[in-house]
C-alpha cells in the first residue's frame, strides 16, 4: 500500500511544474509582444518574399524558442518526477524519441492547420475567426476517426485480444447490449511508458475501439475491467462526447471572436503582422486557462452520471468501486484534493466523492 501523504506530495508537485510552464510560456509570449524582440524575429526571419513562407519561418523560430525555454520543466515534470515515484518504465532515450515523434506528428496535423489560419488572416481580417472556428470542429470530428488507426499505432503497439478470450466476448456483449458498434477490442503495450493502468473507447462512428492497456489488463480482475467500460459506455449512451464537443464548439467560437476583438485592438488593424502574433498566443492561452474550471466542472457532472449508468448496466457498484480503488493505487491518484484544486483543474470528481456515492448506491 502506498502511504498516504505520497499521492499529496505527487499531485502537487505535478501541479507546481504544470503552472509554473503555463506561467513561463506566459512571460515568454509577453516579452516577445512587449519588446522589440518580435518585431526583430519577423525581420529576421524575413527569407522569403512570399508571405506564407515568411509566417512558417517565424512560426518555428518562435516555436523552437518556446520548447528549449520549457524544456527544463517538462523533462523534470515527464521524467524526472515519474521515475521518482516510481511510475515511469522509459530510459532518457525513450522519452527523447516519444517526445520527437509527438512533435514530427504535431507539425504534420499543425503545418495546413497554420496555413490555412494566416489564409484566413490575411484574406479576411478581423472575421478570419469565422472560418478558423469551423475548420477547428471540422477537423476535431475527422481526427477522432482517423487517430485510431493513423496515430495511435504510431506510439503504442496495439494487438486485438484473443477471439476465444471470455473477457473479449463479454465486452462485445456489453458493447451489443447498449448498441455501440466496436470494430474490435484490443491491448497495448502502455507498461513500455508507465507503469499507470487505462481503458477507452477511441473514435467515433463505426471507428470505435475498446483499447484496453497492459497494466489494466494484467493488474485487473475481469469484473473491474467490464466495470470502468461500462462507465466508458455511460459516456457513450448518455451522449457526453458529443455534449462536451458542442461545449467545446460554443466555448472555442467565444474564445476565437474575444481574441480577434483584442487582437484588432492592438494591431491597429494589421491583424496579419507576424510582429502581432504572439498577442493571439497568449490570449488564447489565458482564455483557455480561465474556462478550464467550466469545463471541468460540465466533466466531473458526467462522470458521476457515468458512474451511475455502469451500476445501472452490470446491476452491482461493488467492482466499479474496486476497479476505482485500485487504478486510484496504480495511479497515485489524490484521493481527496483540496476542493479549489479539484475546481480549478481536476476533470473528474475525487475518488472520495466517487466511492462516496457509490455506496450510497450500495447495490
């Protein structure tokens, strides 16, 4: 058993590290639209007459600026911290290669995503938001169907489970109950990472996968698997992905059209000046920063409801609780975090309050 004072100390570490690398990109974006600096990157970065080329130019001189002034932090939150207590299985150099293949994917998924925003910027001024906001919920809904099949692979190796596998069937029988169509039920290899247990269902349409994670599945009885998927089909049938994308639709539109308003103000009408920039950068950090207790808060209502649902689809809560109490020991998860933490960055309730309202329950 973990004593008690380690998840405390582990979480608020995590969250020191977390705030303190929002902060130091805050101050870096700041200076560079406070000072002279950006106006002299632009012009240094000035190699090319075409102004698409220009922007990109500036974009990686800025970006990489960014990520060696983060650096630090996140090598000692990702790795350093993980391994010290004791949660990680990566050598340095796994994490310098996980950490390289997500940036590689990040800017083949952000090079026409940033095109197409200066596009947008350049053609249409002070309304390129419009079109920008659009193009995001767009992409979000085609990615959620190809991020299965195209990326994932790419980090994790994914093995369907065995067909004569009970714990196979039972979950395609789960999955049939509800009327969620899978197209297969499979394992990965999260242990070469972690040592932290997980299970999800990924996609959407006829895309869905059940992907359930080595440690969940060597650590993990049966019945607290089926238990923490049927919360996962809670989701599902309750309709909380699509309510949380329609959330995250209406609050990014908001978002886009408050930052371009302030943005117009500042660039004195020349929104497309590379120098201005950096002001988009932190106003959407700052909004993203202060509407993240709203949707944490719309999230924690739908796992409590998640919760109830699975009690509901297996008719017991006992393996659910359990299931929780053991991912909780896995994980080093804080079991009861100070409610203004929990407000402000937690997405799902305390464990305390889960099993709180789980034996209430008490099926």
């Amino acid at each position: 058993m973990t004593a008690p004072d380690v998840p405390k100390r582990y979480h608020r570490t995590k969250l020191f590290l977390s705030l303190a690398s929002t902060g130091l990109n805050w101050a870096y974006l700041f200076v560079l639209v406070m000072t002279p600096l950006a106006g002299w990157l632009a012009r240094f970065t000035e190699l090319s007459a075409n102004p698409y080329i220009h922007f990109l130019l500036f974009g990686v001189v800025a970006g990489v600026a960014a990520h060696v002034f983060s650096l630090p932090l996140s090598f000692f939150s990702s790795y350093i911290v993980e391994h010290r207590y004791s949660l990680s299985n990566q050598t340095v150099a796994a994490w310098i290669w996980e950490r390289t293949k997500s940036l590689l994917v990040g800017a083949v998924i952000g090079l026409p995503l940033a095109l197409i925003f200066y596009w947008c910027l350049r053609t249409l001024g002070a309304w390129w938001w419009l079109p920008v906001g659009s193009l995001l919920f767009l992409f979000s809904i085609v990615l959620g169907r190809l991020a299965p099949i195209l990326i994932f692979p790419l980090f994790y190796r994914f093995e369907p489970l065995e067909e004569d596998l009970p714990l196979k069937r039972r979950i395609e029988e789960l999955c049939a109950t509800v009327g969620m169509a899978i197209s297969g039920v499979y394992r990965f290899n999260l242990s070469k990472s972690t040592k932290k247990a997980n299970a999800a269902f990924t996609g959407l349409g006829r895309a869905k996968r059940v992907l359930l994670a080595d440690t969940l599945l060597d650590q993990f009885s049966d019945e607290e698997i089926l238990a923490v998927l049927a919360h996962e089909l809670g989701h599902f049938k309750l309709k909380h992905i699509w309510k949380g994308m329609a959330l995250g639709m209406v609050l990014t539109f908001l978002g886009l059209f408050v930052v371009a308003r302030l943005h117009v103000s500042l660039s004195d009408g020349e929104v497309a000046a590379l120098a201005t920039l950096p002001w988009l950068a932190l106003f959407l950090g700052v909004y993203g920063f202060v509407t993240g207790p709203l949707t944490n808060t719309y999230s924690r209502r739908h796992e409590f409801a998640a919760d109830q649902y699975s009690v509901k689809l297996l008719g017991k809560s006992s393996a659910l609780a359990e299931g929780l109490e053991r991912l909780a020991e896995l994980n080093l998860a804080d079991r009861d975090p100070h409610p203004v933490v929990e407000f402000l960055f937690h997405s799902h309730p305390s464990i305390r309050r889960r099993l709180a309202t789980l034996e209430v329950m008490n099926v």
